[in-house]
C-alpha cells in the first residue's frame, strides 16, 4: 500500500492535480444524481476492490500463480 501511494504521490506530482480531482467528483457527482448514494458507493467499492487486485495481484506472475494455486488444488487446471 505504501508503494502504491508513493506511485501515485510522484504521479500527482507531474500533472496538474485540479483537473485530475475536478474530473473525478464530476464522475461521482454524475453517478450520484442517476444513480442514488447507495449505489454510487457500491460502484466506487468494486471499482476500488478491482483496481487493487488488478494492480497488486496481477502485477507480478508468480503473486498470481500463488493466488491460484490457493484456490484451486494445483495440478488440476494448470
């Protein structure tokens, strides 16, 4: 987690952070008004949930072949 937000602080850094942050509230902003709050936050929370395991677990091959194997028995699929 911690390299993740020095990544993105360095990323910040270089580009122009108020349009960044304009942009994403207008996002919410749109998806609370069409959608309600309640599934606005369930949109954010899956979208957070998949860009964590995208950008943690599939980030490295071998942390996703531990993964795998942990759920299925290995062997059987690979």
């Amino acid at each position: 987690m911690e390299r993740f937000l020095s990544k993105l602080f360095e990323r910040m850094q270089n580009t122009k952070a108020g349009t960044v942050f304009a942009f994403v509230f207008f996002i919410v902003g749109i998806l609370l008004c069409i959608f309600g709050i309640f599934k606005t936050l369930f949109i954010v929370i899956f979208t957070a949930v998949g860009f964590f395991v995208g950008s943690f677990l599939f980030s490295d091959m071998s942390k996703f072949k531990q993964f795998l194997d942990r759920i299925l028995p290995p062997g059987r699929v690979r």
